[in-house]
C-alpha cells in the first residue's frame, strides 16, 4: 500500500527540505510550455475544458438528490455545467460512514494517496486553467499559474507540513525505567495519529484551488475525510479537483466519498449546515470577515482555520529608483484587477512629498507618476486584458462606483476592450488622513487611494495602526534610510504583517511563493491561520497512545 509514497519519497524529501531552507523551489512548473506539459497539453486541456461544458458534471457514486449549478464566465458565457447536490445531513454521513478505513490507513499510505492525486492535477493543469479563468475571471496566464501549479506547490507544502508533523513521534518505543538493584519497569509504548474527523473546506470565487488547496490537502493527509464547499460561482476547479480525489481512493481501495463536493446555489445555500453540524471538526475559510465572524462563532468545538478581509498599504518615504517605484506600485494596483487578497488599497505619501531620484517629487506628483504608470501599463487592450482579466463578481462594479465619491479623483476607472467580458481598470483617489477615514475599510477590487500624512513616520504608524485594528495581509515600504527601514520593520512585525521593502523589479507585493513566503501571519484580524507553517497542520490530528507491560 505504500508504492505511491515511494514513487514520490523523492518530491516529498525535497519539499521538505525547501520548507527548512525557505529559498526558491517548485515542484510543478509554472510556464505553461509544450516542451514541460507536452507539445498537445494546451489544446487538449482546452478540449477536456469544453467537454464539460453544458452537461452534468461526472462524480460516479457521490451523493446527490438534485442538481445545481449556473456558473457564468466572468468574460461572457454561461458554462452550462451541472452538479449533483445534498443536503448537509446527506454529505456528513456519507463522510463519517467512509472515515474509518481513512483514519486508520498508515500515514505513509495516505500522504502517498496526496503525492499522486497533486501529480494528476498537474498533468490537468492546462484544463484547471480554464476552468479557474472561466469561473474567476483571471487570464490565462494568471489562472494556469494561481490555479494550477502554483495551488499544487501550496497543496504539496500542506503535505509535507502534515508528514513531519505525524512523523514526529515514532510509531512504537520501549520505555526502561531504571529501579535502582530491583529489575527496572519495562513498558512496551504504541503512538497512533488520529484525526479530528469531518473536514470542511469552504472556498471562495477569486481563487478557488490556491486558497482551498492547503487544507484540503493537510485535512486528507492527516486522515480527516473532507468536504469541500465551493462558491457557486466557481465550482467547476473544485469539482475537477475533487474528481481526481476520489479517482485515486478508489484505484487504492478507499471508499471516494473520503473525497466530497458540496455544490449549492445563491439563495439555497448548505454552508450554515455544515458549519452548524457537530460532526464537523475541522473547518477552513476564505472570505470576507464578516461572514468568517459568523463561521467562528458558530462553529462549535470544531477547529476554524480562516483566511479574511483586510486592507494592505504601501507606506512611500522616498526612493532612488522612481519610475521604478511607479511601474511596481501600477502593476500591483492593475494584476487582476486588484481582486487579490494581498492588493495594496492604500498609499500613505507625506503631503510636502518625498526626495527621489528625479529630484522632490509633490504629494501630487507621486499620486500621478503612479497613475501615469497604469496609463502605460495598459496602453495596448491586449496587455492590458493579459494584466488585468475581468471582474469575477458584478457587485465589484458597484463598488467602484459608489467609490469614486470618497476622495479627490487621480485616476478614474474604466472597461477594458474585451467584448463581452465585465472589466474595470484601477480607480485612485486622493485622500487626507486628517479628514476622512474612507479609506479604512476595504474596497475589494480595483479601488486605491494615495493618502496624505504629515511624514513617513505617521504614514508608518497609520499603515501599521491600520493592519492591527482592521487586518492586512501585506505591506511594502519604499524607503533609503536605513534608521526608518527598521523602524517600519519592527512596526509591521508587530502587526502581524509580511512586510515588502524597495520592490521595483519583477517581484510584487502580491505574490506570494510556496515554501518561502508564509501567506498570513494569522497575528491580525485579516486571518487566525497561516498558509502554511506546523500550526496549520498539528491540530488536525491528535497522538494518542497505548502502552502494556513488555516481558522478555
């Protein structure tokens, strides 16, 4: 039963390994090119993509007493895909009347079972790509990476966390407890992993498989059978994910709803269910922090592991690389329309302006040389289209609206030539910290303001003020005195935030690299949990212990 988890010891091993080193490595390649995937790889997973498309999705032996399912792509057409759906009750027997070969495979055997299913999911990355850019409205190259390899390294990185966790005590020792001249007492000690139980995975519509991976994959390591409840915008990535699951339990011999999908519609929703059962011990969430506040206090005595809201800023003091500075700051603002969890929204720029390359930039200058570098970013539609994709949720659209009357416009959002996809470019306003506090809730989507303060010092203390009271998942800083540098160091610590410094190159502030980067530090109110450190997978199992008299 362990052939699997010898197969891929070596891809294990040096996961691992990259989670002590924390230096760059990837298990799955994120250039999605013939000569990686195979020369047909594109064009087949475009053909696998369409074939689901406008008929029932294929789940044999899952449970369902109905159909759901009316995903429209945020770039025009409806997806047509159907799914079988239960209710909440349904879903949890079916997962507690499978757990119990799961609970007790051997750990080898269950983490092989991971290792294998993130192998196929690799080989289907190009057909996870266009169903994650068809449900979230991100681009190809956005979707092929975040959705596919990218998801898998974090999924990967979940497993080895949870391997090293169960692997930490032995399965079995003698414990010799020395009697002075009588015989010592010998006890013969036995150490068994045993998960919490019902695992549930709710996922969100922005990144359906990077945000769900990690804990689908660190609940099913460590025994926990699994439910996963997508958003009904974007179930198809997870439900292909999920096929896979159940595909390999049953060539290894375990009953497929270890593995099961929870599909519901706006209006019908199961969620409240499956938080609300006392079966559900484990639960993972991405979303806002309001609905994560109701989730946490309706969980029960399950463990709640949470991904939530949070308004991340760019404290600029000053800089010897301008346009640089500019260019890092437009992108950040333009990828994916800003629809990421670790978007800069606020840009705190001392009113008298800063000392640049380029001689004192105003604080006016700064707001424009950073509108005037999205201006150039998205000059030609089809960059543009590549950099920002679309608007995954229509609500977003009204957001921006009801946005542009918070501050003094710099920049006004527009669509994009995209036929009939639904797109926005970034909106910036201009704000005084002294008179509106507008920019202190999160606007989720392309919506930014550059906001006057006294100096970096205050623009320093608000960001970091900010992160503490209402969450933030990042922060850059952009800065050449070394005095200040620290200072804003030790203040984002303190707030729990992962901090940028000087990006001006092809690395920005949103991303965020699987056994490098730890995304979230769960020490502020945007998440209690961090993807993906020990903490993130020690609890989702206990070690219990036997021992008995040992005779020689």
């Amino acid at each position: 039963m362990d052939a699997l988890f010898d197969r891929y010891q070596p891809t294990l091993v040096a996961a691992l390994k990259a989670t002590q080193d924390r230096g760059y490595w990837s298990a799955y390649p994120e250039i999605p090119s013939g000569k990686i995937y195979g020369e047909t790889a594109k064009d087949d997973g475009l053909a696998s993509y369409n074939a689901q498309l406008g008929r029932p999705f294929d789940l044999p032996g899952h449970p369902g007493s109905g159909i759901v399912g009316a995903e429209v792509s945020p770039f025009g057409p409806s997806l047509g895909v159907t799914y079988p759906a239960a209710d909440a009750n349904s879903l949890i027997a079916a997962s507690q009347a499978a757990a119990s070969a799961w609970a007790t495979a051997p750990i080898k055997t269950r983490v092989g079972v991971c290792l294998e299913v993130l192998a196929r999911l690799n080989h289907r990355s190009f057909e996870i790509a266009n169903a994650v850019m068809h449900t979230t409205g991100q681009s190809f190259a956005m979707a092929f990476q975040a959705g596919g390899p990218h998801a898998q390294d974090r999924g990967l990185e979940a497993v080895a966390y949870a391997y090293a966790e169960m692997s930490r005590t032995p399965a079995q020792a003698v414990w010799s407890k020395p009697q002075g001249k009588a015989e010592p007492i010998v006890l013969q000690k036995h150490w068994r992993v045993v998960p919490r139980g019902v695992s549930l995975v709710i996922g969100c519509q922005t990144f359906p498989t990077w945000n769900s991976y990690p804990g689908l994959f660190a609940s099913l390591a460590t025994g926990n059978t699994v439910i996963v409840k997508p958003h009904p915008g974007a179930i198809l990535p997870l439900a292909i994910t999920i096929s896979v699951i159940r595909q390999v339990l049953a060539e290894e011999g375990f009953d497929r709803n270890i593995a099961l999908l929870a599909p519901d519609a706006p209006g019908a929703e199961i969620t409240a269910g499956l938080v609300q059962s006392e079966a559900v011990s484990i639960i993972d969430y991405t979303g806002s922090s309001s609905f994560g506040e109701w989730v946490r206090r309706h969980a029960g005595e399950a463990k709640v592991y949470t991904e939530e809201t949070g308004v991340n800023s760019v404290v600029v003091a000053t800089t010897d690389d301008f346009a640089g500075m500019c260019a890092n700051i437009a992108f950040s603002l333009s990828l994916y329309s800003g629809q990421m969890c670790t978007a800069p929204q606020n840009i705190y720029v001392p009113r008298s302006g800063i000392a640049t390359n380029q001689g004192h930039k105003g604080f006016e200058d700064v707001a424009k040389g950073i509108a005037s570098a999205i201006d150039d970013l998205l000059a030609d539609p089809a960059r543009a289209n590549g950099v920002c994709g679309a608007i995954a949720n229509s609500a977003t659209l009204a957001r921006i609206e009801t946005a542009r009357g918070l501050g003094t416009l710099i920049r006004d959002s527009a669509p994009i030539d995209a036929g009939d996809a639904r797109t926005a470019t970034p909106l910036i306003l201009g704000v005084d910290a002294e008179k509106t506090d507008a920019h202190e809730e999160e606007r989720f989507g392309p919506i930014a303001f550059v906001v006057a303060v006294a100096d970096a010092a205050e623009g320093i203390e608000r960001a970091a003020s900010l992160a503490r009271r209402k969450g933030a998942i990042t922060a850059a800083l952009y800065d050449t005195d070394d005095t200040r540098i620290e200072n804003a160091v030790n203040a984002f610590c303190n707030a729990g935030v992962n901090l940028s410094i000087n990006l001006t190159g092809g690395i920005f502030v949103n991303q965020s690299a699987a056994f490098s980067d730890f995304h979230v530090t769960g020490a502020n109110p945007a998440g209690n949990a961090s993807l993906t450190d020990a903490a993130f997978v020690a609890e989702r199992f206990s070690t219990v212990m036997w021992r008995q008299p040992r005779t020689v």
